[in-house]
C-alpha cells in the first residue's frame, strides 16, 4: 500500500514512456489521455491480478470444503508469517528500486545489481529469524512444519524483478506475475493433495516453486526483452543510485512497510498466539471477502505510484486530492454497504458454509472507506519522499493495534481483533490527515535528500 521518494532531476534524457505532461513544471491537471493511461494500467495489471485473486479463492475454498476451518487457519497463519519475512527481506527495495527507474530506465543494470545485493543479505537473516520463529514461536503445534515451508518459500522473493517492472511500467508482465504464481500455486497444491492424500508437503512445496518459476520467468523478461529498451549510451546517475539505496535511507521506509503489515495483519499472528487455529481460519475467511475488495483499490493506487512520482506538485496538486478523497470515501461506504449487507451469502458461495464469520465480516466491512483513504495517502506521501513521516504515522498505528487487539483479543476472539481493526483505521487516518495540512505533501519541488535531512530533523 505505501510507495516512496522522488529522486532528483537527472541530466539525461527523458525516456520515452514518460508523457511530456507528466514531467512538465506545470499545475497539475487531468486530461483524457492521462486517465485512458491510468486505466490501461489498471486493466493490464487487473487482469493478473483478478487471476491471482480468484485463485487464491479457489484454493481456500478448496481447503475449507475438503479439510475445515483449522487447515484453512494454519495455511492463512503460514501466509502471514511468511509475508512479514518477505517485507523483512525486501526493507523497501521494491520501492525505491521501482522509483529509480521509473525516473532514469537506463539505471536500470545498476539498481538491479544493488538490490540484488542487499536482498540476499537481508533475506538469510529473516529467513533464519522466520525459522526459529516456526519453530519454537508462540503458534499452535499443528501449524509449525506449514509456518517452516512457507518461510523458506519466501528464498525465491529474494531475486525476483517483480518492483523492475512495476518501475517499467510493464504492467502486463507484472499481471501476468502476479496471476501465474497463484494458479500454479493453486493447480500444484490442489493434485498434490489429491495425489499424496496429504497437505503439508504438497502445499509447502507448491508455494516455492511457484516463487521460483515466477522469478525465474521475470528475469527471462528482463534478459531477452527489457535489456534492449534502455538506452546504453546514456550513462546511469550511479551516485544518486548509491545515496537512495544506502540502508539509512532504506531502512526507514522498510520499517514503514513492515509496520504497515502488522497494522493491517498482525492480529492474525496474535490470534494464532492467543486462541486456536479454528479461530485463525473463522477470522482469515471474513478477512479474505475484505481483502478481495481492498485489492482491486490498490491496483489504482499501485498503477499510480510511478507517475506520482515524476509529477509536479503545486496547489492545483492539493486540490485534487482533497477531491480524490472525498470521491474515494463515498465509493468505499457503498462498497461497504453492499458487502455488509450480502454478507452470509458471499461467505456460503466462497467456503460452503458462513463458517461463522458473518458478524465479522460485517464488522470489518467498515473499514473499507477508511482504507481507500489511507492507501491513497500513504501513496502520494511515500511517492512525494515523506517516508519518515509514514514510519511514524504507521509504527504508532501499529503499535496502537497490537495493544488494542492484545486487550480484546482474549476475551473476544476474532470480534476483538475486528474492532480493534476499525479503530486502529481511524487512529490512522487522523495522523495522516494531520500531517498532510502541517507538510508540504505536494511541494512544487520536492527533493528526496531535502525531505530526507527534514524529517530527520523533525523526527
């Protein structure tokens, strides 16, 4: 959900795939063209994405109509940990390697060698964190060995080129990444369980060598078709490179995307921790219908990261957003209404049964509007360069959140950890609110080694 900095203007020639509008010093505006490429964007990468979605349905509805709740609580409590070990893993890289050649394509060689670098570093050390963490953590004994093979899943994640074509602006590739990991996930899990008449491996096993064969296709991409789109004759800015992946500058917006994570699923983990893996899956299947609409909404904001990036502010830049805002959260409440009021019968047409989950799912629904306005904040703050001022709005969420569901959590199961969801949302969104009328969000300029000394300074 949250995106990062504006490097400085390079004394290299603009890459084609960038519209004279975008980069102009003019107030920003919307025109047809921009809004026929912004939904290109989304339609490209919400191909794939709808595909990975559906599958990802397909398999824990599989999981919940052959096995019950409690597997499909342990798979969903394996997933999460192994997310928090995969943001452990990329610290922000994704990020900031994907803005560094959305402005400079022909950097692209260099970023690439760095990242690599400091991904394989930073992934031995949580992968060996996530292991000891299944092994001996606070989780129920049946979830150990899933917890176990879906962190040495994350491995592949290491050396995937997933954030250079985010950065490209391949959405298609990146669609078609996104949806074949999932499918192959799904179609590896589904006959290995029907060939072995067991779920562990077959599951485990399914989710690295989805990993790998994804990583391994974007780096084909990269080799045989995205090489030859750069310019070789115009050389990569390398020390601006250096300055923006060095890790002080990274480990803050790191630290902002895991707080994020456990802002938005750490409650699973203490559930895990503090209640059953029944309960885990009671709460994973409310959060899942959730989670399918908050998706679709992050493809707009994901497909906007990188022309943020490159674009001008200034006041007309302020005003649409504020009328972004206002457009996002009325489309959000109607959202919420509808999946509020359908509630049992999109649990029953996913899981077979409601599983229970109807009360939570109400309950969480309203955070909907609540997250279409955050998600579309963190972005534009990450992307103007504020990633100090999201580490701290999301780390007192976080923390906020983990102390709310810590309190409710055992006295109400999953219900806790519902509540504790829409109050945390609203802790949120008044930080960022408050930090978009007190910082120039959308400076005329906006300078990422500037911002960065600031918020040093301020924070």
């Amino acid at each position: 959900m949250l995106h990062s900095q504006p490097c400085e203007v390079l004394e290299v020639p603009r890459p084609a795939s960038i519209p004279p509008s975008i980069v102009s010093s003019q107030p920003v505006t919307i025109s047809v063209g921009h809004i026929k490429r912004l939904f290109d964007s989304v339609f490209r990468l919400g191909i794939g994405e709808a595909v990975s979605r559906l599958a990802s349905f397909l398999f824990f509805a599989y999981i919940s109509r052959g096995f019950g709740v409690e597997l499909l609580g342990i798979v969903a409590l394996a997933q999460t940990v192994a997310m928090y070990v995969t943001l452990g893993t990329d610290q922000g890289l994704r990020m900031v390697g994907a803005r560094l050649v959305a402005r400079d394509s022909n950097a692209a060689p260099f970023v690439i060698r760095r990242v690599l670098l400091k991904r394989l570093l930073s992934c031995a050390i949580c992968v060996l964190l996530g292991s000891a963490y299944a092994l001996w953590g606070p989780v129920p004994q049946s979830a150990r060995l899933y917890i176990l093979g879906f962190v040495l899943g994350v491995i592949p994640y290491a050396f995937s080129l997933d954030w250079l074509a985010w950065g490209l602006d391949k959405y298609g590739w990146l669609g078609t990444f996104r949806g074949g990991v999932t499918v192959v996930f799904l179609i590896g899990s589904v006959i290995g369980v029907l060939l072995t008449r067991s779920t562990l491996l077959p599951i485990t096993v399914s989710n690295g060598l989805s990993a790998t064969l994804g990583a391994a296709a974007l780096w084909a991409a990269w080799r045989l078709r995205w090489r030859a789109q750069t310019a070789k004759d115009v050389p990569a800015n390398e020390d601006s490179v250096r300055r923006e992946l060095r890790w002080v500058a990274l480990l803050p917006l790191g630290m902002a995307t895991i707080l994020n994570q456990a802002f938005h699923n750490f409650d699973t983990v203490l559930l895990g921790a503090m209640s059953t893996a029944a309960e885990v899956g009671r709460y994973a299947s409310a959060y899942k219908i959730l989670f399918l609409v908050l998706g679709a909404y992050w493809l707009v904001t994901n497909s906007l990261y990188p022309k943020i990036s490159r674009a001008k502010g200034g006041p007309g830049a302020r005003k649409l957003l504020m009328k972004a805002l206002v457009i996002v959260t009325a489309i959000g409440v109607a959202l919420a209404a509808g999946v509020g009021l359908f509630a049992p019968v999109i649990l029953r047409a996913v899981y077979g049964t409601d599983l229970g989950a109807t009360g939570l799912l109400r309950i969480l629904v309203f955070a909907i509007p609540l997250d279409f306005c955050v998600a579309m904040l963190g972005t534009v703050f990450v992307s103007r360069g504020h990633d100090r001022s999201i580490l701290v709005a999301t780390g007192a969420a976080a923390i906020f959140n983990i102390f709310l569901n810590s309190l409710l959590i055992p006295k109400l199961q999953g219900t806790g950890a519902a509540i504790a969801t829409l109050v945390s949302y609203l802790f949120l969104l008044a930080i960022l609110l408050h930090y978009l009328t007190r910082k120039p969000i959308l400076a005329e300029q906006a300078d990422p080694t500037a911002i960065g000394a600031r918020n040093a300074l301020e924070h």
